[in-house]
C-alpha cells in the first residue's frame, strides 16, 4: 500500500498529527502550512490533498489519484499560486503548464525558482483579487470525482489585500466539502483575521543526522560528505542538492551579503549610496533571499564570537570554508549588545521590500543603521 507521506522527510509529528484527524474525520477546514523557502511545506500539503482525494477508493484508483495530485491534473484540486499578470495570462490556471513542469523537477521549489522561471525583471509576483473570484467561482460547483475540493495555496502572503479579503469570506463561511490548504514562507504578512481562521501546521528544518542518511541512501555518497553537507544545509533539502552540485561554493547572494556588510564596517557613504543603487536595479526575488544571507552571516557572526577554538567554530558553524575569515572579522562587531538590533533592521528591510518600498532606500537605510550598530560594539 503507497503511503503519500512517505516521502516527506523529518515531520514525523505533523504527518501524525495530520493522518490521525483525517483518518477520524476532524481534520479543520483550512491548515496553515509555516514553512521556509524550499522546505517540506509544499510536500507535505500535496501529500495531504492526495489522502483527502482519494478516500474510500481502492488502492488502484489511489495510485492513479495520487499521481493526478502530483502533477495538479486532478479536477478536484485547485492550486493558487503568485503569478506575474500579462496579456491573456491573468490566473494561476493561464501557469499552470509552466508550474507543473517545475514541480516536476523538484517538488520543493522556491520562490526564487518560479521567478527566475517567469524570467522576472524587478517584478513582484502576487495572487490578485482575480483568482479569488475564480475560486469563488470554481468553488459553487459540487466536486468532480472526490467528497472533497482542495484549495492548494502557495504563497498565500502574496495575496494583495482586495483577493486577501474575498478570500477571508471564503474561510469564515466555508462551502461543505472544501479544504484549504496553505503553505507559507511569512506568515506575519498574512491578515490576522485570516490567520485567526486557520490551524497552523510547523514544518521544522530537517535534523542532521535524518539529513545525511537520506543524502548517502539517496545520492550514493560517503557518510562524511553527507555528514558535512548536512551540516551545512541548515535542514533544507534544496541547499543540500545545491552544496552536492557545486561543492561549497559561495552563492553570489551570499558573496553580495558579505560585501554589504563589509561596506556597513567601513561606513563610507559614497560606497553605500553606490552599492544600494546598483541594488536597486536587481529583482525583489534576489532582494529578499541577499536579506536571508545577511541574516545567516549576522547569526554565523554572532556564534563564532562566543567560541575561540577553531575546532568547535567547525561544528557550530554553517559558513563554508572560503567564507570563515570573513565571518571572523564579523564577529569583531557583532555581540550580544547588539545582535537583536541587527537582526531586527535586517527583517524589516526584508518585509520593506515585500511592500514595495525603493529597495535603493531600504538598503541605503540599512547600512546605515548596520554601520551605527557595528561603531557601538566596537
């Protein structure tokens, strides 16, 4: 018998949690799936849908429904997802060629991945009131073959607020039969009266230690490789496929981040107003994942300052070799006196960006206050 939940990797408590209301029928109308970029988040949904789809069938007619699900050809499953509006291709369904042939290379996709996938151009990807309506629309209709309709959402925190709104009388007066299913990477940008209707559901960073027997069972390769990238995935999946591609490699977000950070310890004016102008002319996509490398560099800062031996700096740290002299010389200016401030000026030029403010601002203001912050540890 297939297990739709086979294949999801380190979530053992929300599969249990999820197979047991299901199989007693008190399973809520709308799960909330919190998740990271590239996570477990979009697995663990379409392997939800698939169990829902596919009850009271026999085992034949399931493979059949869970291989519909998996390429979201099921006419009962309804998928909404952040879309780029161009002539004639207004709604998730207009993409759905183009998102389908990406979910089948890798059902963990990020969002940088559909965007580079739509060939953006500094344009923000959203869900408009328009596929609201669709759904609505979709939504008055009895299910096809199934008991239930399943709203696949992904990304919900793109909605603008007009489809967000529809979208909440859809939650509070809920069509019999329908299941809504979420999966988000920022759920604080998400209304909290919607937030207030759904129940949550934690997707957690994949252990090392699950990490690296998957990598050696699935890719072939030796425990201490797999030990080491494990390590340096920081539970994700996606990062792990990507270290066993190309080494350690630094990514040119990364490479980016340290730059700008190097800039904010200068605190020369001129080479920031220049560097947040260039920045200016990248896509949000990029904008929001160098945020997370800043992110990422702070923290490995941070813990390689309360550690001399190199030997422990190893084990605590994520940083790939080529990128540890510079995270040495951040831990320099980075304490506990001043890393909550950082890290706080960092996620709110992360959710600027999300609303569109100047990213020729955000980032100038940002080192500003980064550099303000290095002077005081210092």
């Amino acid at each position: 018998m297939i297990d739709p939940f086979e294949n999801i990797i380190g979530q053992e408590k929300s599969v249990a949690y999820l197979k047991q209301n299901i199989a007693s029928g008190t399973l809520p109308h709308a799960l909330l799936f919190y998740d990271r970029d590239g996570g477990e988040g979009l697995p663990l949904a379409l392997a939800t849908a698939k169990v829902l789809l596919a009850r009271g069938r026999d085992e034949e007619e399931k493979s059949t429904i869970y291989e519909r699900v998996d390429t979201l050809s099921h006419p009962d499953l309804l998928p909404l997802y952040p879309i780029v509006k161009k002539e004639k291709l207004e709604t998730s369904e207009d993409y759905l060629p183009l998102f389908r042939e990406q979910l089948s290379k890798e059902p963990r996709i990020t969002y940088k991945e559909w965007g580079d996938a739509l060939s953006l151009q500094n344009t923000q990807l959203s869900i408009s009131v328009k596929e609201a309506e669709y759904l609505e629309e979709k939504l008055s209709y009895r299910p096809y073959e199934a008991d239930y309709r399943v709203v696949l959402c992904w990304l919900p925190e793109k909605m603008n607020v007009s489809c967000a709104n529809k979208l909440l009388k859809l939650l509070e007066e809920p069509p019999k039969g329908v299941q809504f299913l979420f999966v988000a990477t920022a759920p604080e940008l998400l209304l909290p009266t919607i937030i207030s209707r759904v129940q949550r559901i934690p997707v957690h960073p994949i252990m090392p230690e699950t990490m690296s027997q998957w990598l050696v069972k699935n890719y072939g390769i030796a425990e201490e490789i797999g030990k080491r990238i494990a390590h340096l995935s920081s539970g994700s999946i996606v990062l792990a496929k990507m270290l066993l591609e190309s080494g350690e490699k630094t990514t040119e977000e990364a490479l980016r981040a340290y730059k700008i950070l190097t800039l904010s310890m200068r605190g020369n004016a001129k080479e920031m107003k220049q560097e947040s102008e260039e920045l200016h002319t990248e896509s949000r996509e990029y904008l929001t994942a160098l945020c997370k490398e800043l992110a990422d560099a702070v923290r490995e800062a941070f813990i390689c300052g309360l550690t001399s031996a190199e030997q422990d700096q190893e084990v605590l740290l994520y940083s790939r070799k080529d990128n540890i002299r510079i995270v040495r010389q951040l831990s320099c200016v980075i304490s506990g006196r001043n890393v909550e401030q950082i890290s706080d000026a960092i996620d709110t030029a992360r959710k600027e960006l999300m609303q569109n403010v100047s990213a020729k601002m955000v980032f100038f203001d940002l080192m500003l206050q980064l550099f303000k912050s290095f002077s005081a540890r210092a």
